[in-house]
C-alpha cells in the first residue's frame, strides 16, 4: 500500500469519527432536551414529588349564602316574618347548629358568614345576589333558590327551564369571574308536593296558605279533582326539571358540589315543618338542612 493511499484512509476514518461524535450528540440533547421532557427536580434528587392543591377544601374559612326564604329563615320564629338566626346556611342559633356554625365555630361564624338570601327571590334573582356576596371574598358560597321558581299565582307563570338554566349559569359565571376558586355547595329544590302532602292535614296552615304562599301548589289545598291534581302534578315536574339544572350546571364546575338530591328527598314531617304555615321550614327543619349541607360540603368525595 503506498503512502498516499495509507493518508486517504486515515483521512477517511477522521471524518467518520466526527460525523460519529455529532451523531451522539444529538441524540444526547433530544433525551433530555428539545421536545423530550427532563427529569423532575424530584427524580434528580431522589426526593418526593410535591403534592398537588386539593380541588374541594373540606374546611372553607367564610361562608356566604345566597336564596330564597327557606335561608332567610322564613316563618321558622315568627308568622309571616324572617328569621335569619336559625338560618341553615349562616344562622348563629344552637337549635340548628348552621353549616357556618360548624365549619368556623360560633364566633368565626358571626365574623365570616353573610346571608344575601331574600325572601320571595326566583334564580332570576341569583346573578345580583352572587355579585354582592363576591365582594367578601368568600371560600363557600352555599346557594338554595327554585321554589319559587315554580310557586306561582298559575303554572304557566312558572319560571321556563330554559330560563333557569340561563340565569344559574349567569349567577355562577358572575362567582367565577371574580372568584375562579370560590367553593359552591347547591342544595335541591324541596319536594313541594310532599310539603303539600304533609301541611294540608292543619287548619292553620290551610289559612295561611290562602294569604298566597306557593298558589299554584297549595291553592285549594283540599281540592282533588282532575284539574288540581294535574295543577300539582304540573309544578312536580317542573321542580325534578329545576333540580336536573342544578345538578347539570353544578357538575361543569370543578369546585361546585351539588346535594345529589338530599333535600328534595328528605321527607319533612310536622316536627320539621313551621307551626304557622306547615311548609316552610322549622327550627328543627333549618337543622337538618344543616345536617345535609355540611355533610355534602365535608364529604372526601362528593
């Protein structure tokens, strides 16, 4: 072999050497760089990952609650009067033991809880409410509105579905906005027609009935011919269609807990209903709203 030959060679085997050595490394950039993802600060070390911020907080430090009469406490004390002291939302009662009360302790709950609920108040009422209790910052809103929703003069005054749904998803939008980690505890619309089962067997209530609470499903409390009970059975429906919205609405939000229909199943009996119009509900009736509340807001698992 002649020496310019032995000199290609040695050329030759430079050259594949250092297209060899480029070739590594590449390869040793795209393991750990490029689109490949490196190794966690964790893996490196050998030390634990962090854990990662729980979605629902079991323990929310302020309460806020926004509805209708059954939060305001509605003729829990008094005839035709509110009562928010027994609210179940807020209330500072130890009859009813609220769910405030037993999240942040009676005096935790008489600085951080606030009740925005009025009586009287349909979900086209929520997205005002919601924009005030957003001003305290709450951790918790707890929300309970539809009843009268469907407690109208007629049925075909009832609030449409369609509606409903437009302004819960409005109340929620407006908490999101300024809130995007505010907890919201929904609790069901009550069975009214059970609540009419039960307060139609009281003279009393009957005649507070007439002053014009819930007509379309207790007027004429005693009536049972075709068209009442079509009437009744009309407004039945539209509360298990409001009850469906609220479950709907509240599982698109990651940090909303809807009450899997407890309240409307629960069957209140006359110790759980008002003594003066044997429908809303009583002391007693407040504390077990508050037992479902806080039972669903506390629960590891929804």
């Amino acid at each position: 072999m002649d020496q310019a030959t032995r000199r290609r060679r040695r050329r030759s085997r430079a050259v594949l050497a250092v297209v060899a050595a480029a070739a590594l490394g590449v390869a040793g950039c795209d393991a750990v760089g490029g689109d490949a993802s490196a190794p966690s600060a964790g893996a490196r070390t050998g030390g634990p990952s962090p854990r990662p911020t729980p979605v629902w907080d079991t323990s929310p430090s302020s309460v806020a609650a926004v509805g209708d009469s059954i939060t305001t406490g509605f003729d829990a004390c008094a005839v035709l009067s509110d009562c928010p002291e027994v609210s179940w939302a807020t209330g500072g009662s130890d009859e009813v033991d609220s769910l405030a009360v037993r999240l942040l302790g009676k005096a935790g709950a008489a600085e951080r809880s606030w009740n925005y609920a009025v009586t009287g108040a349909r979900m086209a009422d929520l997205p005002g409410q919601m924009a005030r209790a957003v001003r305290r910052a709450p951790q918790l809103v707890a929300v309970m509105v539809g009843a009268n929703d469907a407690c109208r003069d007629t049925t075909a005054a009832m609030t449409p579905v369609a509606d409903f749904r437009a302004d819960f998803r409005e109340a929620m939008t407006t908490l999101r906005e300024a809130l995007p980690k505010t907890q919201v505890y929904v609790a069901s619309v009550p069975n009214l027609k059970r609540l009419w089962s039960q307060g139609r067997t009281d003279a009393l209530g009957k005649q507070i009935w007439k002053l014009g609470i819930c007509p379309s499903m207790l007027g004429d409390a005693d009536a049972l011919d075709a068209a009442a009970t079509l009437r009744r059975e009309t407004v039945h429906r539209r509360v298990e269609d409001y009850n469906r919205v609220l479950e709907e609405v509240c599982a698109a939000d990651r940090r909303c807990r809807h009450d899997d229909g407890a309240v409307y199943e629960y069957r209140f009996g006359t110790g759980q209903l008002s003594r003066w119009d044997w429908f809303h509900p009583s002391v007693d009736g407040q504390a077990r709203l508050a037992e479902i509340a806080y039972r669903t807001v506390t629960a590891k698992r929804p």
